[in-house]
C-alpha cells in the first residue's frame, strides 16, 4: 500500500521556539495533504488542506500565521509551528491522497509528538 | 462533526471474527464508508472502504446495508495486534477530508 513518512517521530522544544514537520508520500505523488492534531484520549481533529502549489485552507479556529503550512512539491508538504507554547503540545499527523492508487483514498503517516516546555 | 455513530468499545476473544458496526442513517448517493484504525500512538491505518458493495480485502470484510445506512466491517480471524480504535468515516472520495468520530475501542483478548 502507499507510504507516507513523518519527520521527526517526536520533538521536545522550548516555548517560544518554531518546529518543521515533515510529511512525505513515499511512492506516490500527492496533489492534496491534509493535517491533522490528537490531543491525549481525543479524536484527531482536522487542520488544514494542504494542495501542492497553492495555499492551505485553514479550519476554523487555526491560526494561518501560527500553523505555517508549505506544499512545494507533489511529494511533500511541510507544516511549522511558530513560536510554539505548551499548550500546542499534541500529536501532529498528516495524510496524503493516493488518487492514482488501487483505492482513490487517504493514507497517514505515522505521526510526530510535539511536546513544548 | 461526524456523520457516524458506533459503539465506544468492544470485547473479542483471539481467533475469533470481530464485528464492528456503525451507523450512518445520513448518508448521501455519493458518499463513501471508510473504516481506518489507530493502533496507540501511531496514526490511522486504511482498511477498507465502500460504495453500496459488500467489498472485501487482505485486512477485512465490508458489509453495506441495502438501503446504506449501516454497515459493520468484520475483521474474520481477530488476532491481539487488532487491538485498535476502529473508525467509521463517510465521506466523499479523494479530495474530502476525513472526519474523524470517537471511534470503538476494539479489545482482542487472549
């Protein structure tokens, strides 16, 4: 099945500090990400549309200038957390849509841990 | 908020099939049932998904109603590593974002 990677698994940063995710498809090319957070004991909660080449489309109640997200390549998309505080602490997980693929659905990958002191 | 209900938990014995069901009494002509699982700290897992078709694969079996407004996906040999939260999400294909629900909390047990 298709593939998507995360980078890092697990950061531990300073508040105040900005933090890059990386989200890779591995073996296919993605045209539309999607980012995702889980608190402890909660469901994952959509962030953002990421589309390669354009701009992300922000749920209500995320912060665009807070939550950075970048789609530069059809293989990558990136979301930067700016001056991150304790209470953006959560799980970050993104997803990539395979449309060329055996099911025309989302894969995840396997998501970073974010923890700010 | 997701278009789905099903139970919060459920008990399966190893070995056995494990059925898990949802409903969605609000689904619309176009819209698909996926079933995803998220194994403790890590993100979801595709199983399977559906149009109005039973479907079925390597991981699962996919049952749709007639009048597709439940389903229940069967897992036919559970084993512990199926230990999950199990979710139930319809949604338009491709492009749509996956709305995530409570999910069951599936235990296999030995």
């Amino acid at each position: 099945g298709a593939v998507v990677s995360q980078h890092p698994s697990w950061v531990i940063c300073k508040s105040g500090t900005s933090v890059k995710i990386e989200c890779r498809s591995l073996d296919f090319q993605a045209t539309t990400m999607f980012w995702y957070r889980q608190f402890p004991k909660q469901s994952l909660m959509l962030m953002a549309t990421s589309n390669e080449g354009s701009k992300a489309t922000y749920e209500q109640g995320v912060e665009k200038d807070k939550f950075l997200i970048n789609h530069a390549s059809l293989t990558l998309s990136t979301l930067t957390v700016t001056s991150a505080h304790p209470e953006d602490s959560s799980f970050y997980i993104c997803s990539a849509r395979d449309q060329m693929g055996r099911a025309d659905t989302q894969y995840f990958g396997p998501g970073t841990r974010l923890t700010v002191l | 908020d997701a278009k789905t209900t099903q139970p919060t938990s459920m008990d399966c014995a190893e070995g056995r099939a494990a059925n898990l069901p949802c409903n969605h009494s609000t689904i619309s002509g176009n819209e698909y049932v996926y079933w995803y699982r998220q194994i403790h700290s890590q993100g979801p897992q595709y199983i399977i998904h559906g149009l109005k078709n039973n479907e079925t694969n390597e991981m699962a079996s996919l049952i749709i109603t007639e009048d597709r407004k439940s389903s229940t996906l069967i897992l036919p040999h559970a084993t512990l590593r199926d230990t999950a939260v199990y979710y139930c999400i319809v949604s338009l294909s491709g492009n749509t974002p996956l709305v995530f629900g409570k999910g069951t909390r599936l235990s296999v047990i030995a």
